[in-house]
C-alpha cells in the first residue's frame, strides 16, 4: 500500500482565491461544494499548460497537480495574482488513490466512474491497479503523455471528462476554446484505436502514406491515439504496428 508520490499537492489560500481561480482555470470553482474539481489552465492560445484536480479545504483550495509541473504551474500562477490576496505553497501531502467503494474522506474521481477515488488525508493507494488499462479503455488522458504543449482541452476531451464549464465566464484561453465548442466540428483529436503490434509512445501514424496521428498509452491489443479524423481509418500503420480506429 503506497501515495501517489507522483503528484504534488499545492495549497492556495487567502481571502481571494476563489475568484483568483475562478478567473484562470477552464472549471467552476464553485463546484468545489460538492467534491473534487477537475481542471486545467490553459495559454492565452487556448493551450495546455497543466491539468489538475482542485480539493476543498476548511480554509483554503487545495490543488494537486503532476510533480513535473508544480514548479512551472506555482510560479504561473504566483504572476498572475497580483494583488490578489492568495498565497501559493507545496504542502507535505501525497495522494493515494483506488478502486471500488469511496472511502470515508475520500472523493469520487471527477473524470469518470471507472478511475475510483482519491483522497488527501492519510490513506494509502491500492497496489496492483492497471490504471493504463483503464484509460486506454475510457480514452482517457494523461498528463505528459498524451496531454502536452500542443493539446487543445477539447481535442483531449477534457469537455468530456469534466474539465471544462462552458457557462462560468471568462478564464484564460476561454475564447478559443469557446470557438472550437461552438463554432467548429473537431478535425483532430484523441481516440482509442485496436493496435496489432508494439510502437513507442510518439510513434507516427500514417494512412495510405499520410501522416495520420501519434500513438500514445498502450494497453493489450488498445491504444489512445491522436488522430487526424479526416484520414483515420481501418488501415493505418505506427511503425511496424497495424493500427484501427475504434472510437
């Protein structure tokens, strides 16, 4: 039984930290009221630059967020705020997370049923869960994986996971974002696709000669892929695997 060591737990506290949020990050922090709240902060391009997940605290917001990018996303947000009261810092907490029923002080994983809970008082994480299989199987994005400087939330799905509130007003990238809700059918984005063979992570995917996507998490004969979904199709190869786009 072991925490999420993986992740880094930022607290945010201060007499302004909702609206300071409320104004940055792609969801409403007033769903905080009823549990954990997943979101992301984007560039003013309506880019990725870091996605987390947002635990109510008695006096404060806590923010936990891929240890890769709790630096970066500190400092992001340390400019941004200004007058604002609201203090920024890493507090000594890992996070564990599990399957099956949710724990007392725990919280239901926002994302999606199938990725458990996770809590941020103590408990320990269940050993052994194949947390790919399960993403692979829900398209489900990782950060650093299939989530990086170039992804577009919508093209991630993070709509689809519950990362993003379209009715809460403005937030950083808000209006690119809003555009390619509204205004556009999505060309590209993530899949899962049926993979026959082994390709690395990045690998290119390529349909009748044309580059196609990117292969990402593999799991068994499944894969998340970025594709393209004006050349994606039944026949397409990832170095000297055959890929189909499932879904």
């Amino acid at each position: 039984m072991t925490t999420d060591t993986s992740r880094t737990v930022l607290r945010i506290a201060g007499s302004d930290r909702q609206d300071f949020l409320q104004g940055l990050i792609t969801n409403d922090v007033k769903k905080l009221a009823d549990g954990l709240v997943y979101s992301a902060l984007l560039t003013p391009q309506g880019k990725y630059l870091a996605d987390f997940f947002l635990v109510p605290d008695e006096d404060a917001i806590l923010l936990d967020v891929a240890t890769p990018l709790a630096a970066s996303l500190a400092q992001r947000l340390t400019m941004y705020k200004l007058r604002a009261d609201v203090q920024i810092m890493p507090i000594d907490i890992a996070p564990a997370c599990g399957l099956g029923e949710t724990p007392a002080g725990a919280f239901a994983d926002p994302r999606h049923d199938a990725m458990g809970w996770r809590a941020y008082d103590g408990q320990t994480a269940q050993n052994g869960v194949d947390w790919d299989a399960i993403r692979v199987a829900y398209c489900i994005p990782e950060t650093g994986i299939e989530l990086t400087p170039d992804t577009y939330p919508l093209e991630a799905g993070l709509d689809r996971l519950n990362g993003v509130d379209f009715r809460k007003g403005c937030y950083v990238g808000q209006e690119v974002t809003a555009r390619m809700k509204h205004k556009t059918d999505l060309k590209k984005g993530l899949a899962v696709v049926q993979i026959d063979g082994m390709a690395p992570v990045g690998t290119q995917i390529n349909a009748a000669g044309k580059p196609a996507g990117m292969l990402f998490t593999q799991s068994g004969d499944q894969a998340i892929a970025y594709l393209r979904f004006d050349r994606a199709g039944a026949d397409m190869q990832a170095g000297d695997a055959s890929v189909s786009w499932l879904m």
